[in-house]
C-alpha cells in the first residue's frame, strides 16, 4: 500500500462512525438523487424507517463470532460422531448493491473434546450474514471461526442462496442459487466422510457450486 493510501485510511479510520442524522441525511440525498421529494407525506419518515432497518439488517458487525462460540461443553460422554445443523435461513446483502441475498446454510464438525450448543453455530451464521457480504467470503468465514475456536476433527459448511443482485437487476435471472462449500479437516480428505455429511442435508439446489 502506498504512504498516501495508508494516511487516507488512517483519516477515514479517525473520523469514526457517521451520526445518525447524517446517515438519515445521506437516505435523503438517496431519494432526492431518485428523482422523489423527501418532504412529501409517504416519505418524511423513510429515512427514519431505513436507518433503523440497517440497524436491524447489520447487527452483524456488533457481534464476536469468536465469542458466539466460546462457551463449550466437555462432557459429551465420549461423542465423536457428526455434529450437522441444517437449514438455517439466512438474510443478508451484497456488498457490491446492497441487494438482498436470502438462502440457508448448513453447517457441521467432527468434535475432537469439545462441542458447543446448537443455537450459537446459528447465531454464528447471524454474525456473519448480518454484514455486507459475497456468499464466498461468509463460507469460508463461518468454516474458519469453527475450526479456530473449537478445534475440531473437521468442519463442513454448504450455502445456497438466492442473490437478488441478479435476480431483480443486471442479468435478471429469478429461480437461480449460488451453492458454495468449505471443507476442512476429515470433511476435506475423507471422502466418506464428505458423502455422509452431503447425504444427511439431501440436495441442495440446482445453482452453481463453488468450493472456497
């Protein structure tokens, strides 16, 4: 990174986070640019509505996924087979339009010592849905705080989802998916053990796979 790339950072860091009546400024200017009037009845209290939306809509950057899953259990009484949870639905927005991407992921690991509760592999997801994001990334970034915090035999993680990116824009193809995957550990050189996990969360959909 040249020095001068590295001071703009630097300024832009030290600015900190934008007030809130600057970001419903910034949704004013938004529908202005649009071609509406922000002072008319039905949108007066949009950029309101739509910063509190955001809120809403990227929780995500205010939640530690390595906190998420720090409080783990030992006593499992010897179990070592597949932890699989499935179908977790999902929202979250691309980082290039800021369009809806809405599918769900299935995750899994092979506990070495420890196993941590269901519902925080789904408030992992959360963390890292509720973030402007590519579908890429979000697999490998679930797959990677998995296997760093809990230090399993392996984990599994597949994403399908719709991107409204392509659906409702650009190319205009309603109906197709993105499936993506990351593999570590036994999930990546055991192939019975890749077919096992594949097998126990049935067909995904018909989109294109990416492995990351």
């Amino acid at each position: 990174m040249r020095d001068a790339d590295l001071k703009s950072d630097v300024k832009s860091d030290t600015r900190g986070r934008p007030t809130r009546e600057e970001a419903e400024q910034a949704v004013r200017t938004l529908i202005r640019w649009a071609g509406d009037d922000p002072a008319r009845e039905g949108l007066e209290g949009t950029p309101d509505r739509v910063v509190r939306a955001y809120e809403e809509w990227f929780a995500g950057y205010a939640m530690d996924p390595h906190e998420i899953l720090n409080r783990t259990f030992e006593d499992t009484d010897g179990y070592d087979e597949m932890v699989v949870l499935r179908d977790i639905r999902f929202e979250s927005y691309c980082e290039h339009h800021i369009a809806p991407i809405i599918g769900k992921a299935h995750v899994a690991y092979l506990p070495s010592e420890r196993v941590v509760g269901i519902s925080k592999l789904a408030r992992l997801v959360e963390a890292f849905a509720k973030r402007l994001q590519i579908q890429e990334k979000m697999t490998a970034q679930i797959a990677n705080a998995i296997q760093d915090e809990l230090n399993p035999h392996g984990v599994a993680v597949v994403i399908e989802a719709a991107h409204q990116c392509m659906t409702t824009r650009g190319v205009h193809k309603p109906g197709t998916q993105l499936v993506t995957s990351r593999m570590t550990g036994a999930f990546r050189t055991n192939e019975k053990t890749r077919r096992e996990f594949l097998a126990m969360i049935g067909p995904t959909g018909s989109g294109q796979l990416i492995n990351v």
